[in-house]
C-alpha cells in the first residue's frame, strides 16, 4: 500500500523537472473535487465525472513533464465516503498504470501522513468490493 501512495507531512522530494499540482483547499464535494482537480491538473477538457476523470489521470498528453505529483494537502470528500472511495479507486488505477506501463508520465500521489489509515482501510474496503 504505502508503494502506491506517499503518505508524508514533509515536502516531497521531486525533481526540477516536476509538474506539481497541489491540492491545498477543505475539499468536501465532489463537484468542488473535479473543479480544483481541473484547474490544478489543467485539463485540456473534462466531462466532471468519474468516468472522464479516471480518463484524464491515465493520459495527461497536455503535460511535457515526466513526473507528475499530485499533492493533497487533507483527505479530500471525507463526508461522501463512497466518492472518495471512487476517487481512491481512479488514483490507484492511474499510478498502477503509470508504473506498470511506462510511458511519457509517472503520476506520484502524496497525502499527508496522518491520513494513512484511513486511506489503507477504505483501499482494503475498495478491494474486497471489487471482489
């Protein structure tokens, strides 16, 4: 678990060559999400759903850097568990992809450490739903 996110209240460590998008706001909707995930990520376009978004992180065409951080500064959507479990669910996919399958991109998640448990034990319950 702790491969497929970085849980870390310490600057992450990049390279100048990095394209950061930090998301710093009390996140609470999910529309508030895909709006701070549009502007941040610069989507050349985006369908504000899951499907289009989950679209967007295993693409990223529009952006010329190589790595890719996408730094949450809380745990976004924690009132509407089941899209943050939507959410956690395209991350996942996103940096699998990226690893698996390296291509112009490596997407790196961070959250901050304190969110790791609630994180582990949502990605532990997204698992055994997918089963």
């Amino acid at each position: 678990m702790d491969k497929l996110f970085i849980f870390t209240n310490v600057a992450h460590e990049h390279s100048n060559d990095s394209y950061i998008a930090k998301l710093d706001k009390d996140i609470r909707h999910k529309d508030v999400l895909f709006k701070e995930l549009n502007e941040t990520l610069d989507f050349p376009h985006f369908g504000y759903n899951w499907d289009a978004l989950w679209d967007l992180m295993n693409d990223f065409h529009w952006i010329k850097n190589k790595e890719i951080v996408l730094v949450h500064v809380d745990i976004p959507l924690v009132s509407e568990k089941e899209n943050l479990k939507y959410y956690l669910q395209i991350l996942r996919d996103a940096v699998t992809s990226w690893k698996t399958n390296p291509g112009p991109h490596l997407l790196k998640v961070v959250f901050p450490l304190e969110a790791k448990e609630t994180i582990e034990k949502l990605m532990i319950e997204i698992e055994l739903d997918e089963k």
